[in-house]
C-alpha cells in the first residue's frame, strides 16, 4: 500500500511540473524508474501470493504480470532512465562545484 502511494505521488508530483510548462525531463525519468518499480514489486508479490495459478492460465495476475514486465522496457528500459538520472546528478554536481 505504501509503494502504491509513493507512486501515486510521484505521478502528480510530475503532472504538476509538467503543467507549469517546465519540460519536467528529470521528473518524468524519476517517476517512469519509480512507478515501473513499484508495479513490478507489486505484480511480483501477486504472482508469488496465487503460486503457479499466478503464471499458468488466463488469470489477471498472469496478465497483470505480463504488462508491468513490458512497462518497464516502454519509453526506454527503466536503466537508461537512471542512466540519465545520474548522469544529471554528475552534470549539478560538477557545476555546483564550479568546474
């Protein structure tokens, strides 16, 4: 519940960036790698709670599973996204110390 939150958040956090006009580049890569995350986490406690029902079948949770695993890969695989996160952090951190 609390992971499904934090994203919940995040999404907004994000939405109203964006809505500002800012191009939010930074906040969306952070939310896609967080949620991605997150669903992935919850999908996977699903799966692991209805045993081998959760993989076999026509289920929600096999379907459920599926998709989140495919999220992840959307819009650039989740690493790139952290890639370019920390890349950025680098980037602030060798100008803030004036180099």
């Amino acid at each position: 519940m609390i992971d499904l939150r934090q994203a919940e958040q995040m999404v907004y956090w994000c939405a109203d960036v964006l809505d500002t006009g800012e191009l939010g580049t930074v906040e969306s890569s952070m939310t896609k790698v967080a949620v991605s995350e997150v669903l992935m986490r919850v999908a996977d406690r699903c799966v692991q709670v209805m045993g081998g029902q959760g993989v076999t079948g026509d289920t929600i949770d096999e379907r459920v599973f599926r998709e989140v695993r495919a999220f992840r890969i959307y819009d650039a695989p989740t690493e790139v996204h952290t890639w370019s996160l920390a890349k950025k952090v680098k980037q602030d951190w060798k100008t803030a110390q004036g180099e």
